[in-house]
C-alpha cells in the first residue's frame, strides 16, 4: 500500500507540474503586502525579481513540451512497475492515461509534420534518461537497478554504473536541447 500512495503521490507531482500556468502581465508590480507573502526578507526589494516572466513567455513551448514528456513517462512507468506489483487495475487505467496524452500532444502543442521527427526524438531521449527512475521507484528498487531478462537489461548490467549515468545524462541533455533549439 505504502509503494502505491508513493506512486499516486508521484504521478499527482508531475500531473500538477503540467497544469501550471505561470504569467505576470507586462504592467503588474506586486504591492509589499504580496512581496512580504513571497519572498524572504533576504531578498532585496531593488532587485527587478520580475524579468524571468518574459523568459518564461518566449520558452512556454519548450518548457510545456518538455513537462508534457516526462509527465508521459512518469505515467508509463509508474503503471508498468504497479502492473509489475501486482496492481492491474491501476496499471491499466495509468497506461490509458499515457496513451491518451501520447495521442493528444502533437494536437497540443500543434506540432507541424517538419517538426514530427524533432518531437518523437525529444519524448525518445527523455523516456530512456528517465523511465527506469521512476519504474524503479514505484517498485522499490535502488534507481540504478537493471533486471536481467530483456536485452535492454542485459546491456545496461555489462555497463558500468557511471557509465549508464553518463549514458542517460546526455540522453536526459537531449531530450531538454530539442525542444529549445529545434521546437520553439
């Protein structure tokens, strides 16, 4: 039970993380009753805090597309390691939901058929940097764990583990550098 409210816990995170809608119109300055409500008193009032919300406006595509991935893959592999403990109903119903998004987010994000290649890459690399995390952490393995039935498993095990961290990091690098340089 405790393994299923960690993996509700998980996908409700990343769920969240995709619902977020972060803007400040151009205009607005917080009042110091707001300051005091979000920031600490070691943040300095002179600093301009609000010149991130044009970086956020000008990346919300990346940004939304690269949440959206591994929103997916958190999906995906929570469901394969519920299904893996025994959890069917919930798997199925999680594999649905992944599917579901799969299908919808080219429609989202209004991906054009010069940028189709580009997308599938970008969720490629994010879904292998990051699918075994959370498969293993709903299962209650140690993250670097590899089984030893697939070829998948058999190749990672004969990798060292810095060598499967250095492996994942630049595919994670991948899946975030498409987005911003080929999806914006």
């Amino acid at each position: 039970m405790k393994k299923l409210l960690i993996s509700i816990l998980f996908i409700t995170t990343f769920i969240l993380a995709n619902s977020q809608d972060f803007y400040v119109s151009p205009g607005y300055y917080p009042t110091e009753s707001e300051i005091a409500l979000k920031w600490t008193p070691e943040v300095s009032l002179e600093v301009d805090t609000y010149q991130c919300p044009g970086w956020f406006k000008r990346n919300a595509r990346p940004l939304g597309i690269i949440a959206y991935h591994l929103g997916t893959v958190a999906l995906g592999s929570t469901a394969d390691g519920l299904y893996d403990e025994g959890h069917k109903e919930w798997a199925h119903a999680l594999h649905a939901l992944e599917v579901g998004a799969l299908i919808s987010g080219p429609f989202i994000f209004k991906i054009k058929l010069n940028e189709a290649g580009w997308y599938i890459v970008s969720y490629g690399a994010l879904r292998f940097a990051t699918f075994d995390l959370g498969y293993n952490t709903v299962r209650g393995l140690p993250p670097l764990y590899n089984g030893s039935t697939s070829w998948y498993d058999q190749t990672m095990s004969k990798m060292p583990d810095h060598g499967e961290v250095w492996v994942k990091s630049i595919s994670f690098t991948l899946g975030i550098a498409i987005p911003f340089n080929e999806l914006k």
